[in-house]
C-alpha cells in the first residue's frame, strides 16, 4: 500500500465504523469497466460493484439522463408525483409483461425484500420459507430470511417463524411449505453462497405450492436482476411467474434504487399508510434507471450477455485449479479445487483486476454487461496465469 493510500485508510479508520474493516484499495474514478485507484493505477473490474455497475462506470446516457434531472427536479417525496417515477413503474410492468403488476419503490435490495416481509403479513399469516445459504439482506426483517448463520447468530433473536431448507432441494421445500406459509423467497441463483444454481424445474415446483398452499412466492432478483443473467430477472427459464419480485443493484446503475413488485392479487395488498419511504422513487435514481433500461433494450445486451458468460465459462472450466464454473450470462462462480479463493483475488487485484471471494472456495464475477471481448480475453489470460502459480505452489 502507498504512502498516499495508507493516509486514506487512516482517515477511514479514524471516520468510519469498523463493520467493512478497512478496504484495501481507496478507488478515485472509473470509466466503463476500468477503474483508477488514487495512485494513478487502473484496475478491470469483474465484480461490478457487486454486480451493480450493470453499464461500467460514468456510461454516456446515464452520465446525461442524471445531469438533466438532477437540473430540473433533485427530490419530492411520495406526497407528490412525478414523471419519473411512473415511466420507471411502467418500464417495470413492460418488463414483468404483467399490466396487474404494481411497483414500491425503496433504495437497497434489503429494503426491497423487507417490503415483500411485510406484504406477506396482509394475508394474515406469519410463516416464511426461505432457504440455507440465502443472502437477502442485513436489516432485522431481511436477515431474519438470509439463511447465514455467521451473519445472523450475533444478532439474535430475529423473526421466529422463519423456516430455512436446503437449496436446491424439492423434497424439503415441499415439505417445508403449509397451509400457514405466508411466503416463501428464493434466489434464481445463490449470488453470496458462491453462485449456486438450483436444479431445472425448482422454480417451478415452488411456484405450483405456493399456489396450492395460498402463500406469495418472492423472487430475489436483486443480484440476478436487469440483465445479469442474460434475462431481465433470472427466473425467466422456469416459465414462471412470481407473486412478487424485489430487484435493487443493478436497477440504477450505480445509484441506490430498489423495487418491490407485486403481481396480481399481490398488488392490491397494501392499502394507503401500510408502508413508505423518503426516498423511494427519487427523480434522480429513477432517471438513471430508465436509461439503464433504455440502453440494455437499445443495445439489445441480453444476448450478449449469454453469449459473453459462456464464453467466459468455456475457457475457464479447462483452466488449471478449477473444479467446476457455474452460474448464467455474467453472474459466474468458479469452483477451485483448494480454498485459495481470498489468495487468488489478492493475487488478482496485484495484477489489476478485481473479483470477490465468496466463500473459501468460490471466485464470483460480475462485470459490466457492456464488458468488451477485449476486457475479457484479458481477464481470462490474467486469472488463467494466476491459477498456474497457484496450481504450482
């Protein structure tokens, strides 16, 4: 670490709270899926700032799209209407292709699933399902449904009536959901748990218990949302459709922004007082979502995006040290045969670039949906040469 970045870390040490420790890189600007610490060093960055930046950093139309709004109207709260607000609504329907579909908008994914907590209460029943390994926030509500015992155990007691199962598992969720079930949320794909797939058809038989039991079935699509996976949600596959969807991350493109979507019967659940938020629906986060929602459709990045991620995952499934590459279009998990992870992000960002551990064992990326095929033929030769110095240490 330079002289320049230690000085940062001792202001941050000296200003901020100790719940993210202290970064190791102190980032100054960036430039599609380029970033530049204050050293002057540039990093390609295959995390996305968790799967957020969806168009890089400092794309043109949201660069625009934000100036423009932020001139005209900064904030209103939901007293009052605004333009913004219902064309971002109304891109959300189109995109569900659901007219029954209703929009509550809030900040952060968390926020987003809390919503959804709370509209399953308007049934009258306090059960929920969720399921081990989830991550579905850190607010009380959330991580009452996150299914991470490190993350939840010091904050004992949560939410009582929240069942977790196994992932993936049709036997036990079929078991799991009742007659008293309120809810049940699950990922498309398990994005913290290292990026875990769930087997073809589990979406599906969650759907039909959910109908069957009278209980709304909530899809996260926070990390898997707004073209991650090469779909606009990631459930897409299943041929279903959920009661409720809560997206955030990549709704914004960089700006805090989250959306709780209920569908049919599920959107006329909440009445007038029953929930709220200061800025939810701000003019300027939505401003910067309806152009990341313009661009993807205008630049039609859907396919690219599949076709990019297999891509990806070709090459790297023969690479040196790795067991197994998962996941759908550029939300991937690669699978080290060790538990090198944290030494190969490490040795990763050295060499400038920059991907997340996981779990012990798992790198997950998730770059820009705009990434070049040059970026990443570059990534692929970079992490394929760090993995034949781990292979042979």
């Amino acid at each position: 670490m330079s002289d320049k970045s230690k000085k940062y870390a001792e202001r941050w040490s000296s200003s901020l709270q100790s719940n993210y420790g202290v970064p190791s890189l102190a980032i100054a600007s960036g430039k599609g899926s380029i970033l530049t610490d204050v050293d002057g060093k540039k990093y390609l960055d295959f995390l996305g700032g968790i799967a957020t930046s969806v168009l890089g950093q400092a794309h043109p139309a949201v660069v625009t799209a934000v100036s423009k709004q932020i001139k005209t109207l900064g904030h209103v709260s939901n007293f009052y209407m605004h333009p913004g607000v219902i064309d971002l609504a109304q891109a959300l329907q189109e995109m569900v292709g659901e007219k029954s579909a209703r929009v509550f908008f809030c900040n952060s994914g968390a926020e987003a699933n809390e919503a959804a907590l709370k509209l399953s209460r308007k049934l009258g029943k306090t059960r929920v399902v969720a399921t081990q390994g989830a991550f579905h926030g850190r607010t009380m509500g959330a991580l009452s449904l996150t299914g991470q015992p490190k993350k939840r155990d010091p904050f004992t007691p949560l939410l009582s009536e929240v069942v977790h199962v196994p992932y993936g598992d049709i036997e036990s969720i079929t078991q799991a959901i009742d007659g008293d079930t309120a809810m049940v949320i699950v990922e498309p794909i398990m994005g913290e748990a290292g990026v875990v797939v769930p087997p073809k058809g589990y979406l599906k038989t969650i759907r039909k218990l959910c109908t069957k039991h009278g209980a709304l079935m909530v899809v996260d699509a926070v990390q898997t949302g707004v073209g991650r996976t090469g779909e606009w949600f990631g459930f897409e596959q299943e041929g279903i459709t959920p009661d409720v969807i809560t997206l955030a991350k990549g709704l914004g493109g960089g700006l805090p922004i989250g959306a709780m979507i209920a569908i049919g019967k599920a959107g006329k659940l909440f009445a007038p007082g029953d929930h709220g938020s200061t800025f939810g629906g701000n003019p300027v986060a939505c401003a910067s979502a309806l152009a990341v929602i313009k661009v993807i459709r205008k630049e039609k990045l859907l396919p690219k995006v599949k076709k990019k991620g297999a891509r990806i995952k070709k090459v790297l499934s023969t690479c040196d040290g790795v067991l197994e590459v998962r996941g759908e279009g550029l939300l991937i998990g690669i699978v080290l045969e060790h538990p090198d992870a944290v030494h190969v992000q490490e040795l990763l960002q050295d060499r400038g670039v920059l991907v997340n551990a996981a779990t012990d064992s798992v790198i997950r990326i998730a770059p820009a949906l705009t990434v070049s095929d040059a970026q990443i033929s570059k990534f692929l030769s970079v992490f394929t040469k760090v993995m034949q110095e781990v292979s042979y240490v």
